[in-house]
C-alpha cells in the first residue's frame, strides 16, 4: 500500500486531493460567479477555493484556501459551486470523494473589449 496522509486513513469521511486521482471531478455546466447586489465592494478580487465532492457528484462543502475574498464574494462564489453538479472524480475507475482547488475572480466593473 503506497504511504497515504495520516488524514487519509482515519475512519471519518475523507475526501482525496486532485493529484491522486485518475480522473478530477468537472463541472456539469457552467458555473457562474455573480456580484451580490448589495455589495458596496468595488473592483477586482481573486481568491482561490477548495471544493469538497463527494461521489456523486455534488459539492459538500466549500472552504477558502487564502483569505484574498472578502466575505461577500467568498459567499457568492460558494453558494454557486454548491449549486453546481459535478462528475465525480475518480481513482482507478471508481468514483470518489474528491478535493479540489479552483481559482476565482469577481470584477465590478465592465472591461473595455479590446479592438483590433
């Protein structure tokens, strides 16, 4: 048996990390990151995130790997990816409880298209 975290062999439920997986877990649709209405945040923020899956797919939990997101967008950004269905990740052909990492970004205001 290969050496395993400690983390990863006690009897709660665990969740195994995206490098040791055969398969990550992907969003079934496209997640979408939207500005709470009531923020009086402006500009432009970036965080980044860690999303518990579970076997079937769905998000269980969502925990900020940094603490760069205000509590508002942090907020935003996990009621989204706990609405979002995922394929569940997988080791060796069978599904598993994943953790994953994903980077987010929130900008209030509209960016100027570029021209040509």
């Amino acid at each position: 048996m290969p050496d395993l975290p400690q983390a990863l062999l006690t009897p709660e439920p665990f969740y195994l990390p995206r490098d040791l997986l055969s398969v990550g877990p992907a969003p079934q649709e496209t997640v979408l990151l939207a500005w709470p209405a009531q923020s009086p945040l402006r500009g432009s923020f970036r965080g980044v995130l860690r999303l518990f899956i579970n076997d079937e797919g769905q998000v269980r939990r969502v925990e900020a790997a940094d603490a760069e997101l205000p509590e508002p967008l942090f907020e935003a950004a996990r009621q989204a990816f706990m609405a979002v269905r995922f394929s569940p990740g997988e080791l060796d052909g069978r599904a598993v409880r994943s953790l994953i990492r994903v980077e987010v970004s929130f900008e209030s205001e509209s960016l100027p298209l570029a021209h040509e």
